[in-house]
C-alpha cells in the first residue's frame, strides 16, 4: 500500500499543505505573511506569494464544492447590502442569508438600484429549484420593486429591525476587510467575498443554538465534508 501523500497535478506541495492554507486564509483573520509563518513552524518552507496563488486557484473552487453539498436554505430570506469602498469608490455588497444565519450568496455591485437589485435576486434564484416562502429586507424601495418582478408569489415584509440577522452577517466582511486594509478591485471582492462566505459558513455554525455535543458532531462532520472535497487524503 502507497503511503505516498495525495497532490493536485501541477502543483509539488502535498494537497494537505494547499488545502491548509487555503483553510487558514478564509477561517481566520491571517495575512499571507502569518501563514508562511504557521507553515514555517511546521516545517513546510513555502513563500506568501505561493500561498496567495493558492488561495486565488481553489479558494472558489472549494466553495463552489461546499455549496453542492449543503443542505437546503431554509425557506426565510433576509437581505440587506453595505457598502465596501474600493479605489475611493463606493460600491455595495449586496447580502443573502436563510433564517438559520447561512450566507446564500453575495454580490458586489456599483449601485443600489432597483436593477441591482434585481439582478442580486436572479443571481439567487440561479440552479435553484424552489422559491422561498418569505423575504425580510430593510425600508429600501428597490427591494419591492425586484421582487414584484422577479419573486411576486413570495411574501415580503420590511423592518429595519427584523433584519439584524443579514445585518450582522457583515461581520465576518468589516473583519477582513480591516486586515487586507480595504479590497483592491471588485473583482478581487467578489472572488474573495464569495469564497470566504462559503467556507467560512461550513465551519461556523451558530454555536449558541446547539448542545455542545451536537455541535461537536456538526464540526467533525464539517472536518469530513471538507477533506473528502479538498481531495486532502492520502493517497491509498
């Protein structure tokens, strides 16, 4: 039996290593710089640079493998948008999450208009098979513009204090933000944004509405999910 450990083609540090990293970068509040460090400790010698190319080639691609396998929003929606500035511009990301705290997607957007708006619902709605049942957005008018275009049978209440749960979503976003002292583009937000809110969601559930052994469980099998997606196993 090979103990050899398993690799992505092209690439001469184990899976393990990358994945790790890329783990690192988009669970915790690290620069580059801190994971060189990390894996230095352990005896992986590799620069930040290396890392960065890591985390921009499998950072989307993990999160798009940690999106099929989750399960089903629930069927409460709440939305809300902030805005990110980039460059001395003013952009807004617009935000989804489910009644349980999951992110369901994330855009960042010029405006925040009707046709943003509706094009963050589409955005959504994308692969989905299902509607959900109720939508909770702030007093922005654009909101009830989209929906009565794009989810008119949906029922949608406004209150900017039923919202708190999209609100305080943004958290995990003003953090990093902080730390990479502002994003560089819209583009490199939303590659960024979209990534981290997948893998950061699957390691994070809401901690303080489950037993301690259940969340134990809900975080081995988080671990599991992750090294059967990341290919992170050694190779028999």
């Amino acid at each position: 039996m090979s103990t050899e450990p398993a690799t992505y083609p092209g690439y001469r540090f184990p899976a393990e290593v990358i994945q790790h990293a890329v783990w690192l970068y988009h669970l915790f509040s690290l620069s580059l710089r801190d994971i060189e460090l990390i894996l230095a400790e352990r005896g992986v010698v590799v620069s930040y640079e290396s890392i960065r190319r890591w985390c921009l080639r499998f950072g989307a691609e993990f999160a798009a493998k940690l999106r099929k396998r989750r399960p089903r929003p629930g069927d409460t929606w709440h939305l809300d948008e902030v805005y990110l500035k980039i460059n001395g511009e003013l952009f807004y990301l617009w935000r989804a999450v489910d009644q349980y705290g999951v992110v369901l997607d994330i855009l960042v957007q010029e405006r925040r208009n009707a046709t943003a708006a509706k094009r963050f619902f589409e955005r959504l709605l994308m692969g989905l098979k299902y509607k959900p049942r109720k939508l909770l957005t702030d007093g922005l008018r654009s909101y009830c513009v989209a929906q009565r275009e794009v989810l008119s049978g949906v029922r949608h209440r406004t209150s900017r204090y039923l919202n708190n749960r999209a609100e305080n979503s943004h958290r995990p976003t003003r953090r990093r933000e902080r730390q990479m002292q502002r994003f560089k583009s819209p583009e490199q937000a939303q590659r960024f944004l979209s990534a981290h809110a997948m893998i950061y969601g699957h390691f994070r559930p809401r901690r303080h509405l489950t037993a301690a052994e259940q969340y134990r469980r809900s975080r081995r099998k988080a671990f599991q999910t992750w090294r059967q997606e990341t290919c992170a196993q050694v190779a028999a």
